[in-house]
C-alpha cells in the first residue's frame, strides 16, 4: 500500500511539473509572436 501511494505521489508531483512547463511554453510563445507581430508592423508602416 505504502509503495502504492509513493508511485501515486511522485505522478501527481509530475502531472504538476508538466502544467507549469506548458504555461511557461505558453508565455513564450506569447512572447514570440508578440515581438514577431510588432517586428511586422515596424515593417508595414
């Protein structure tokens, strides 16, 4: 049981990592295309 709720604990912890990789992605991706957008109209105007 104890070795049960170990393997439990150590997926929830990865589960965790994995979500706030994603909003890390996230803003970073935000960020690119932001700068990459600003970068576009610099150009056009």
């Amino acid at each position: 049981i104890e070795q049960n709720t170990f393997v439990w604990g150590n997926l929830q912890e990865i589960k965790e990592m994995q979500f706030s990789s994603y909003i890390i992605i996230g803003v970073l991706l935000a960020i690119g295309l932001f700068i990459a957008f600003k970068g576009l109209f610099k150009n056009v105007t």
